[in-house]
C-alpha cells in the first residue's frame, strides 16, 4: 500500500512536471536581473530599456498578440502593465483571472514575442482606473485605512501581493525561470501624498519595501515618485520630462516609469494631444543624461470597458494619444517617429552601457552635448580608432524653445533646430533629429485615420459612386424596440431607514445609480404661502457628486452634475403627499489621492427643502427608502439570454426622445477585420452592450468653445492644455466594439439612455488608415537599418555615400491602392495638401507608382538617379508623396440603424 501511495506521488509529480513543461515553456535560458548605479543588467550585462506601458484589461486577449507585436515592432524591449487588484478579487478570497484579467496569459504571450515584463503590482495603481483599482469591498474591512501603517490594510494588501508573486512563480514567469519578468513595483506615486500621512506614512512606505523583498521574486522592486524609498528599493520618476532626476542613492540607476505621452480626458472636456517630436526630445534627453530605462506611458492606452473608467468624470476612451491608438492602429507620425528614435538610441547602446557617466561639453548658450565612449580609460577623444576595443556616441541638444542654433563639436558644423536632440551613434555621422518629422525625416509617414460609412438605410443617396455599398445586406436592422426602466421602487430588495444614508455604503459599486425614496406632505397654507411671496421651494445639499437627478411624482424635475458640489434646486410640489426621489449616479470612483476610503459618492452634509411657511425641512429627519441600481440593468436585458424577457415594444421612427429608456436592436457585422465603433452622438448619457458585452458608459457632453490651438507648436515644455483639438464639440462620440465580441450577423445591440436620444442616428463605423504621406528630403538622412548592416559598422561605406528613403506603410490586411499625389522637385502643402513647386520631375508619379502599388509597404529613393535625372540643378530636392490605402476586403462602410 505504502508503495502505492508513493507511486501515486510520484505520477501526480510527473504530471505537474509535464502540465507545467507544456503550459510554462521557457521563453528565455534563465538568466538573473539586478541593477548598478547606470542601469539594469540582465544576465550579466547592462542594458538601456524601452518599455511600452500597456494595461491587458483595456483590451480583448484577441487584440493581445498583435499590440505586443506592434510595440516590439517600434523598438520595445519591455512591455509595462498595472495589476488590477478590483479585476482580479471583485469578491473578497474570489478570484478572477479569466478573460480580459487573463494576466498569465498576457506575460506568456510577452515572453512568446522574446520581450521582457515589468509588474506594477502596486497594488494601488491610479491609472484613470475605477477607485484606483481597489476593490470596493476594501473599504468595508472593520478599522481600515487605506496607504498608510494600518494593520487591517496592510494585511489585505500583503494577501494580494503574495497572491500574484506566488502566482508568477508557480507559473515560471520570472527571469531566473526563463519567464519575462524581469522588475516589479511595489506602490505607486505614494510620495505625492505622503505627507498627508505623517509619521504613519513614512512607517508604511518602509514595510511595503520590505513585505515585497521578503517575498522572494527574485528580480528588483521599483517605486515610483517616492524620493525615500529605501536602499534596495529603486525610486523612478514619472512625469513628461525626467532628464534632470537623481534616485535617492547614488547606487541606483535613473529609471523612468511613466513618460506621459498625451494624458488622459473628462466627458466635457478638450482633446489632449502631446507632438511627436516634444515626445521623442524628451526621451532622447533622458538617455543623453544618464537614464536607462524609459517606458511610454501609455504605449498603447485602450478602452475602459464596462464601468472601469475612474473619476470623477473620466470617458470611456483611454487612447491617450499614445503611440498604438485605441483600436490598435498605428499612431502616425507618433509611432514611425519613436520607432526611429528606439533604433538610434540603439545603435549608441554599446557606448551607453560602457560608460560610467557622459563626458560634458557646452556648445552654446543653450547648447550642449553629452558623449559616451566604450574605451573609458582612453584620455581625450580619438575618432580614428573605433574598433571592437573603442566606439563614441554623442548627443547634441538645443535646449532653446524659439532659436535653431548651428554649433561645432569635434571639428564639423551641426545644424540643430530648436527644442531638439541630434543623436550620432558614431560621434560624427547624424542619424536622428528629434524635431524632424513628417518633412524632414527619413522613413516617417503622416496617417489621416478615416471613418468609413456605408450608406444610410432610410435616405436617398444618388453619389454610390464615393461608397461601396452591399445591397444585399445591411449592418442593422431597419427596428428599434423600447422598453421604460421604472422611476424608484422596481423590486422587493429594498429597504427603509431613517436619515440619508452614503452612496457607496449602499450600493457597493455593483451599480452606479442609487434611488433615495420619500414623500413630502405639503399643505393648502404652503401652496397659498407660494403663490402669495412668489416663490418656490428649493432642494438645497451642502455636497454632492457626480450626477443627481430629482424626480417630483415621476416627474423628472432637474438635474445636478459636478464633484462634490452645493445644490439649489428649485422643485414644484403639489398640495398634498408627494413622492420626491432622489437618483445618485457616480462617474467613475476617485482613483487618486490620499484617504480614498473616505471619499465614498452620493450627498454629504445638510439636506433639506427650503421655503415652506413653517420653516425648512431636514431631510435627513425622514424615512427613507432605498433601490439600488436599474431594473434592466439587474434583469440583464442586455445579455442574449434574457433580453426578450423585458417586454420590448415596437419603437417608431417619430417617437419623441425618452429618458430613463432602454432600447435593443440587432446589426452584422462589417465584412473585413477593420477596427469596429459605434457613433453614439445621437444620444445623451448611459450605457451600452453588445452581445451581453458591456462596451461603457457614453455622454455627450459638449467640450468650450475655446481653448484649442489651430497649430500646435510643438517647442517648449508639454503641458496638457498646450495642443487640444475638438473644442465645441462632444468629447466621445465614437465607441469601441472589438472584433471578438461580434458574431457575423444578428448582433444584440443594447442601450440604456438616461436623458432622451434618437437611436434611429446610431451607426456602425469601421476605423483604418486610408491616407498616408510622406515628404523627404535628398539632403536628409539615410534609412537607420542600414546602420547595422556589416560595411557600415566596420567603416568599408560612409553614411554620406547612402541615398535617404520615403518609406510608406499601409495598416495589416491594406494595401497602397492608389498615389493621390507625387512630385519630386520641390513640392508645396503638406499632407492631403501637396501641390507642385517650380520644379518636378515629369516621371514622380510613374515612378512611386511602380515602386509602392499593390503592396502593403515601399521604399522610393530620394536621388536624382531614381527619377530619371536632375530637374532643377542646384536646388535640394524633396520626394512628397499622398497614398490611399485600401483593405484587401475592399469594404468600407457604415450603415444607420
């Protein structure tokens, strides 16, 4: 029997052997991380490090494998992800790690692509993320407080962070295991509010580092902005620029763990936007000052699905203008642009690494220069003895905002436009300019994203020609149906209690509405007092967020939006009982700040109704009654399977806009794998599924008027308000339906609309880049591949003898289908704006056509042998070019509902 067992153990042990060689291959031969004062060293080397911030919850596990492509594509070494506490424990001791909070999943697929990983696991993340990504039922643990030396939270938050470090090993997700985790964040931006927290802060940031340490990863922590983080915790900046911050010791190295690449946006608020070529100045300025591992924040920003998004206020969107936008397409000239500078800073890594710390030389009032060199023993600086032993690499800056500058360094003349970094890999030979793109550098393209629409399916269009149209089937339906949500009461799980009650307390996240239930009494003498002074009663709240409706005897009477703001609203009461109701909606939960478990939602203060002949009524004196959420929502009538349960009633085509109403219908999907959207600028404010999938919340709020610029002046330092779009307009109109949700035909649309809407102007959108440009010069610099050819890196070929190259790049599944426009010469404009100069080449269009039509992607060269000779003699010539990429589908379109 002993044997048995011992068998038994034995099989039971192989299987796990074999279960885990299967499931958990190793991506990389083990390898150990650890860190000096210059940089991150993985398995014995040094290394600088880009890293591409990407949060596996905003996007599919279908979308997964080609975003992580795509960031390596643009140069990533690291991808860089949040763990999300609220994702993976919704339930106190339940866990979720299935679908979009698939996170083994997500690093597998990391370390298939032969990228590393770095696991913020905070597990406070911030992030525009829902209650900064703790669960709600946190705030419930009897004497908890949130980031500071409290045991409850301590203990809670010890639970978690074991769980996904016991969780990683178990699946051999660390480097030492040949997994891709190779660094991991404990905490996050807790210096910003430390000193809230007085002596019981500083006391949980030394147990937080120490709790993680003893947890045994294996790999270097990070905190970020946490200027005492203790020595063998590494601190790193985050902000829009990090070239002048110093860690806490000098034997760490400068990291930067959120270089903030657009930023994030409110429903009634602007459109941020930060320019490519601030963007890449500041991350050249970083490496040219000694940091060594730099990540975008956000690589690629998503969509904040369901009810995720945080608040107060913030959109479903999370594109954040990053470099991959947020249906996964290429963000031009961002990505091209950045995608050239990884490659540059590439080519100076061997020089990065070798050297302790730059060699300074000032070059100008504003101008300097940081020098690298592999031999650190040699004096001085010998540029005729690069061999194996010896390389140089030099960044040149013109730090001023208005002027460019012409500087000399090491015996030869540099032209540097302002606000901007050359980089020679070589010390003599330019292969980058942060400030030259679209124009001016070499391979980067300008994209014009397009929405396509099919025709509308209840007008007349005679112009078929501009559109591809199926005849034979259309996305949606030619039917809405309708169906009310009740005002207050609609079922038995309810309950009554004196006084006013907090939001949260209630409803515990699982709804963003909360109904607060009672009846007023008012008398002939009140009515009569009214008339008499001209008056009105008045609903008056010390306090409240984010949104309050008031409902007078089913009657919506007005309605308060704003964060913790004074209410004064005017009611209208009718002699005798009236029921008054009171709907709180939150927004999003706070995700930042000190004392979130304090900040809870709903009404704070007094509440009372003003202006009756007796004196005010203190509301919270009453009983009241309590429902919380929405029939439909807690029938769920969105799903497939309880949908035709609800009721539905035919909606007609002239029905007058409804509040409090949800409506269904059915759609196809669009042929083709372009990114899906639905324009949602018809209604008003609520919530939208597809399939049972919960898409977000959307709001038409309208953003100023004014406050955005014509041109965005790309020089001097990046603040959010600096380069906004889309003033006057909703902020989101368009949302995101991935490709994996939607079957090919008969799709279960369905939406809650609080305010009144026309659903009849709904329509499906498909997203792709149809235009795309480049403009290139022939005294600009060649192709940065080919400096890692072999005759370049052994000095046989000068960089002076190579031709620059127009380089052009349509979307996966697009090819170039047409050139719009091409001249070489001296053409004018700029993208979809070109025209002909005084000088062209009769063969442009010929030329580029043969070269790029057809294909996915070309490269033309910019020389006069190319174009059949030399149109104008003594003057620099430029290749620009406008093509239209087309989907091997050919489908466009989107159609009315």
């Amino acid at each position: 029997m002993g044997v048995s067992r011992a068998l038994l153990r034995f099989l039971v042990s192989l299987s796990l052997i074999i279960h885990a060689a299967v499931t958990t291959a190793n991506f990389f031969k083990p390898f150990n991380v650890s860190y000096d004062h210059r940089a991150l060293i993985i398995d014995g080397k040094r290394r600088m490090l880009i890293s591409a911030g990407f949060h596996y919850p905003r996007a599919t596990p279908e979308m997964w494998p080609d975003l992580i492509a795509k960031s390596k594509k643009g140069g990533a070494d690291v991808i860089q992800t949040y763990v999300f506490w609220n994702g993976h424990e919704p339930v106190r001791g339940q866990y979720y790690f299935e679908g979009r909070y698939d996170i083994i999943k997500f690093v597998k697929l990391v370390g298939a692509n032969g990228l590393y990983l770095h696991l913020r696991i905070g597990p406070y993340v911030c992030a525009e993320w829902n209650f900064g990504g703790f669960p709600v039922w946190l705030r419930d643990v009897p004497g908890i407080e949130f980031r500071t030396n409290n045991v409850p939270f301590k203990e809670e938050m010890e639970r978690f962070v074991e769980k996904i470090v016991k969780l990683m090993r178990e699946e051999m997700l660390f480097s030492w295991q040949g997994g891709p985790i190779i660094m991991l964040q404990i905490e996050n931006e807790y210096g910003n509010i430390e000193s809230e927290y007085h002596q019981g802060g500083k006391e949980y940031v030394k147990w937080a580092a120490q709790m993680a340490l003893d947890l045994g990863a294996g790999v270097p922590w990070v905190m970020c902005r946490q200027s005492d983080a203790p020595d063998n915790i590494i601190n790193a900046c985050n902000g829009y620029y990090c070239d002048g911050f110093k860690p806490n010791s000098h034997n760490k190295p400068v990291f930067w763990t959120e270089d903030w690449d657009g930023w994030y946006t409110k429903w009634g608020g602007r459109l941020p936007h930060r320019p490519a070529e601030d963007l890449a100045f500041a991350v050249a300025r970083f490496f040219q000052r000694g940091g060594s591992f730099q990540n975008y924040y956000m690589y690629f920003g998503g969509t904040n699905f369901n009810r995720t998004s945080g608040g107060p206020f913030y959109i479903t969107s999370y594109d954040y203008d990053a470099p991959i936008d947020e249906y996964g397409l290429l963000s031009e000239p961002k990505w091209g642009h950045l995608k050239d500078l990884h490659a540059a800073i590439k080519l100076c890594e061997p020089a990065l690494v070798a050297a302790d710390s730059p060699q300074y030389i000032k070059l100008g009032p504003k101008q300097e220069a940081h020098v690298y060199r592999v031999d650190t023993n040699t004096e001085g600086l010998n540029l005729t003895q690069y061999g194996s032993q010896s390389r140089c690499s030099a960044f040149l800056a013109n730090i001023d905002e208005r002027k460019a500058a012409v500087v000399r360094f090491l015996g030869q003349t540099y032209h540097l436009p302002p606000w901007s970094v050359s980089i020679l890999p070589d010390c003599r030979n330019t292969v980058f300019n942060t400030a030259k793109v679209w124009i001016y550098h070499v391979g980067a393209q300008t994209s014009i994203k397009m929405v396509e629409f099919e025709l509308p399916l209840f007008s007349n269009i005679s112009a078929r020609q501009q559109f591809t149209v199926h005849d034979e089937v259309s996305y949606f339906s030619k039917s809405w149906m309708t169906v009310k949500e009740p005002i207050g009461i609609w079922s038995k799980k309810i309950f009554s209690v004196q006084g006013i009650l907090e939001h949260l307390n209630v409803t515990k996240d699982h709804s963003d509405y909360l109904w607060y239930i009672t009846r007023i009494y008012v008398s002939d003498d009140d009515i009569t007092f009214w008339e008499e002074k001209q008056v009105r009663p008045t609903l008056t709240i010390d306090s409240m967020r984010d949104v309050l409706r008031v409902f007078i005897n089913g009657q919506l009477t007005g309605s308060v939006i704003g964060h913790w703001v004074k209410v004064v609203q005017p009611v209208r009461f009718l002699q005798g009982y009236n029921d008054l109701v009171l709907l709180s909606e939150t927004v999003g939960l706070q995700n930042y700040g000190a004392f979130l478990e304090k900040d809870g939602a709903g009404f704070r203060g007094q509440i009372k109704l003003t202006g009756f002949k007796n004196g005010d009524i203190d509301l919270s004196t009453l009983s009241w009654t309590y429902q919380v959420g929405l029939k439909g929502e807690f029938s769920s009538i969105y799903t497939v399977e309880e949908n035709e349960k609800a009721g539905w009633s035919d909606l007609m085509v002239d029905a007058i806009p409804a509040t409090f109403t949800w409506y269904k219908t059915y759609f196809n999907a669009p042929d083709g794998t372009d990114p899906v959207a639905l324009d949602l600028g018809s209604m008003g404010k609520g919530q939208a599924w597809v399939n049972g999938h919960h898409i977000g919340r959307y709001w038409t709020l309208v953003a100023p008027k004014d406050g955005c610029q014509r041109t965005c002046d790309y020089r001097g330092p990046y603040n959010s308000d600096k380069c906004t779009t889309n003033c006057g307009k909703p902020t989101q109109t368009r949302y995101h339906v991935p490709r994996s949700w939607l079957k090919a035909s008969d799709n279960l649309l369905v939406i809650f609309e609080e305010t009144g809407g026309n659903p009849f102007d709904i329509s499906i959108e498909l997203h792709s880049v149809r235009i795309i440009c480049g403009q290139v010069s022939e005294s600009h610099y060649p192709p940065l591949w080919k400096w890692s050819l072999p005759d370049f890196s052994d000095g046989s070929i000068s960089i002076n003898n190579t031709t620059p190259e127009l380089h052009l790049r349509c979307d996966d599944e697009h090819v170039i289908a047409s050139i719009e426009f091409a001249s070489y010469g001296t053409p004018q404009g700029s993208c979809q704006k070109f025209y002909k100069g005084n000088c062209h080449a009769p063969s442009s269009l010929s030329i580029v056509s043969e070269a790029c039509l057809g294909r996915k992607s070309c490269f033309v060269g910019i020389s006069n042998s190319v174009f059949s000779g030399d149109p104008c003699h003594g003057v620099v010539k430029t290749l620009a070019v406008e093509a239209r990429c087309a989907s091997s589908s050919n489908t466009l379109g989107a159609s009315k509902l």
